[in-house]
C-alpha cells in the first residue's frame, strides 16, 4: 500500500467508526479485539488483510469467527466501508451473518475493524471437494448457493469473488457464502440518463480460476457472479481437481498441452469464443442447467433466479 492516510482522512476514519457500530444496530463504545464479550481459542487464518479468529462469548456455548481487518490506506477504508455496506444488509440462511462490528483506530495512519461473524464449523467449500460425496448432499449444496446468488443479486449487490474458499459450510452442512470484500452495489437495470459506458463494471478483480471472460475484458455486469456460480456448480457435481502450485485447485480447465492448463472463462477471453464444457459425471439436463451459467456471451447467460428455479425442480 503505498497511498497512505493523511490528516484530512480523520473525518473518513470517523465515518468508518460510526458506519462499524451503526452496521447492525451496535451502540456501545468501540472496544478491543478482546473486549470482555469475547475470548480468543484460535486462529483460523490470516492473510495481508489481517487475520480471522474464532472466539467466543462467556458463560455462554456460543462460538464465532471474529475478522479483523488493518486499515492503513485510504484504499483499506474505502474497501472496509464497501464491504460493512454490503454484509451489513445481508440476512439469509445461506449467507455468512454479520453480528455485530467495532473499529478500534490505533493512531492518526492506523486503524483495525473487527467483525463478528457466525462461526462455519464445517470448513471451506474448497476442503470438501476433496472428501466423497453423493448425489442428494451436491444438489442440496447447488440449491443452496443458486438461491443466495439470487438473494444477493436481488439487493443489487454483486459479490465478485465466488470461490471454493469463499463458499463455507455450517455444522449442519448448509452452504453459507462468505468474503464480501470485493462486493458492490450495482443495479440491475440502467437508469434513463446513465451512459452503458459507465453501467457495466470495470475493475478486473476476483480469483483467476472463477473469472468470466467479460471480467478480463473490464466490461461485466451481475452475469460474472453467474459465471462463477457455474464453475462452482460444476466443481460440485464433477469433482474434478488440478494440482496448481502445489495446491489442489477445483474448477473447469482447458488443456493446452500435456502441462499447461488454462481457466474457462481466461481461455474464452483469449480466444473470443465458446468453450464447450464436458460432462462426465452428471446427466444431459443437469449439464444443461450448469452450462447455462458458463456461456461465453453475458448477454444470453442464465440469471442466479433462473439457474435456481430450475435446480429446486431438478429430480
């Protein structure tokens, strides 16, 4: 990060604070990462963005994932801003639930947001795909995330980084999607006096194995979270894992030759076509239904509700 926070960015920390304890109803005073409500047990991971922690409440059998988040650009607040609007207005029983959030600044360049989240005591999507698994458990998981890509995309939010590690699982084995991080808001349809040029989204960000084609292009709408969907739709119901970098990576690749594979929607950006996808694992209508999110033209892809419908009906 090379754009650091200035004195004129006081007010922006300011609105960042209220925006944390005004997100869902918190009133209290802004307190520390273990302020009294919460106890440290574990990490659970950590990244250049900060680190995310389970905890939990005293007295209390209750247990959550507390993400905390270093603010030190005005890039960083700007992004944590977005994405407490975003989950801040999220409720549903297959997206990740918001509790309650607090902001603690360290000094005039520095700031920390904590975030409490429902703790996913299943794991990552990602870490399932390795384990077996059968006809009923896929289709219920498919159901699931068509139906809060839906949800999502109906608050005209689009969450820009659908992947395996993004998509959790409860105790109760439900799909919950997670990291709204590179969520925004984008309405669905244009309005009378806005240019298409400044309608269609620009900024080419998500993770390369999940990306549509259009993404890559800088030119996409809600369309490339349906694209994504289908990839992970696909990863379900296929299984099929390549080894990338020493990490076993679930998605749809084209092969270029004995050693080089290419992402779907990278190829198709590539190449400016179609890619036909194969199918070995599941029947002609349920290949159709998945195929209908990973087709080359946004324009005459299938919507979230579309894809959804048609799975809820799927025997």
């Amino acid at each position: 990060m090379t754009c650091w926070i200035v004195h004129t960015a006081m007010g922006q920390i300011q609105d960042l604070l209220d925006m944390a304890n005004e997100a869902v109803g918190v009133t209290s005073n802004v307190g520390k990462y273990d302020w009294p409500k919460y106890s440290y047990i574990k990490t659970l991971g950590a990244g250049s963005f900060g680190e995310v922690y389970l905890v939990h409440v005293e007295r209390r059998r209750e247990v959550f994932a507390l993400k905390k988040i270093k603010c030190g650009s005005n890039e960083d607040l700007n992004s944590v801003s977005q994405e407490l609007k975003s989950v801040g207005k999220l409720k549903h029983q297959h997206v990740m639930q918001l509790i309650e959030t607090r902001c603690k600044q360290k000094d005039t360049f520095w700031a920390e947001v904590y975030m409490i989240f429902e703790y996913c005591s299943g794991g990552t999507l990602s870490a399932q795909l390795d384990k077996p698994s059968n006809k009923e458990r896929n289709i219920k998981w498919m159901r699931q995330l068509a139906h809060a890509v839906t949800y999502i995309h109906a608050l005209a939010l689009v969450h820009r980084d659908l992947k395996p590690d993004n998509i959790l699982l409860s105790g109760n084995d439900d799909i919950k999607v997670g990291d709204f991080g590179l969520a925004r808001d984008f309405p669905l349809r244009k309005e009378e006096d806005e240019t298409w040029a400044s309608y269609y989204m620009s900024a080419k960000c998500g993770t390369l194995f999940y990306m549509a084609p259009e993404v890559f292009d800088g030119h996409y709408t809600e369309k490339a979270d349906v694209f994504a969907l289908g990839v992970l739709l696909y990863a379900i119901e296929e299984r099929e894992g390549f080894e990338i970098n020493t990490q076993k990576t679930y998605g749809i690749f084209v092969r270029l030759s004995d050693e080089e594979l290419a992402p779907l929607g990278l190829q198709m950006y590539s190449d400016n076509t179609p890619i036909s996808v194969p199918f070995t694992k599941c029947d002609a209508k349920m290949a159709q239904i998945i195929g209908s999110a990973l087709l080359f033209d946004q324009g005459i892809r299938a919507d979230a509700s579309t894809i959804f419908q048609k799975l809820k009906k799927y025997r």
